[in-house]
C-alpha cells in the first residue's frame, strides 16, 4: 500500500451552532477514493474466509454468527 493512501485530511465540524472552544468541534478524517476501493476489495475478499478463520466462540461482526449466541453458550 503506498503511503500517499494512509494519507488523511483532517476537517472540524462545529458540535454547536457558533462554536468558540476546541471541545466544541468534531474532528473527522477523510481518506482519498483510492484507499476506500482497496479496503473495501480487501475486506469482501476477507469476509469469504473470514468465519473459517476467526474461532467459532468470537461472534461480533462475522455474518451468520450473533452476539446472542454466545449469552446462549454462557
């Protein structure tokens, strides 16, 4: 991955309507169009393979596997 694509840019969102403090805005990082293609690529591509290499007692974030399974287990 080059290094121009972990390369982000960081905006300030005001949380109020005329903000006057720094803990008043909302820091977001926008990424480039090229990073965003190549991690979602990447991570379809995982998602394939992801529920035979993830252990079978880890059910956050894999299809077909919820949460409420492992309070079930417990």
């Amino acid at each position: 991955m080059p290094d121009s694509w972990k390369i982000g840019l960081v905006k300030l969102i005001p949380k109020v309507a005329s903000p006057m403090f720094f803990d008043q805005w909302r820091p977001i990082s926008l990424m480039g169009g090229l990073y965003k293609i190549f991690a979602k690529v990447i991570a379809n591509r995982l998602q394939k393979v992801l529920s035979y290499v993830v252990h079978l007692m880890q059910y956050g974030f894999i299809n077909e596997r919820d949460i409420l399974h492992n309070i079930l287990n417990v």
